[in-house]
C-alpha cells in the first residue's frame, strides 16, 4: 500500500492552529487521525466519504462525531490538501 502526503496550505495552518486552541482536548485525535490519514484515507473510522454540491471534488474525514477535516486528494500524486477543519460549518467555506 502506498502512503500518502499531507501537503498543508498556510491557510489551513492558520485554521488548524485556531482549531487546536478552541479545542485543546482533540489534539491526540486529530493527530493520530492525520496519522491514519497517511496510511488509509478511507480507513472505516475515519467515515471518509465524498461531499456534493458546491464542495463536489472534496471529501470530509471525521475526527469524531462533532468535527471534520474537509479534503482535496489528488490520487494520482498520492497527495492529500486539507482544505477546512472544524465543525459541520467545514462546509459553508
């Protein structure tokens, strides 16, 4: 199996890192999720699935039940790009 990379944007770096102070407890599980991430991206806990609409092209990753991770793959590179972390308003960037 083939790892993949994580490549971050500065935008999403500056969203990670406000993500991360608001919520200082989902630190362990949003890195072992990036983690997993590498390795699997549709490995099942991470409930990754394809979005629609205005989002259509993106995927969300679940961190838990309340917070996702929108994300660009781009497969034929084994690239993935975050594009939003947070809450279900991931969606309405």
């Amino acid at each position: 199996m083939t790892n993949f990379l994580i490549e971050f944007t500065p935008e999403y770096l500056k969203q990670e890192l406000t993500f991360l102070r608001k919520h200082p407890d989902m630190k362990n599980k949003y890195y072992k999720l990036l983690k997993i991430l590498e390795i699997d991206p549709f490995y099942p806990s991470l409930r990754t699935h394809k979005l629609q609409g205005k989002l259509k092209g993106l995927y969300s990753v679940s961190i838990n039940m309340q917070y996702r991770i929108v994300i660009d793959f781009i497969l034929h590179e084994n690239k993935l790009i975050p594009v939003n972390i947070g809450d279900h308003d991931v969606y309405s960037f």
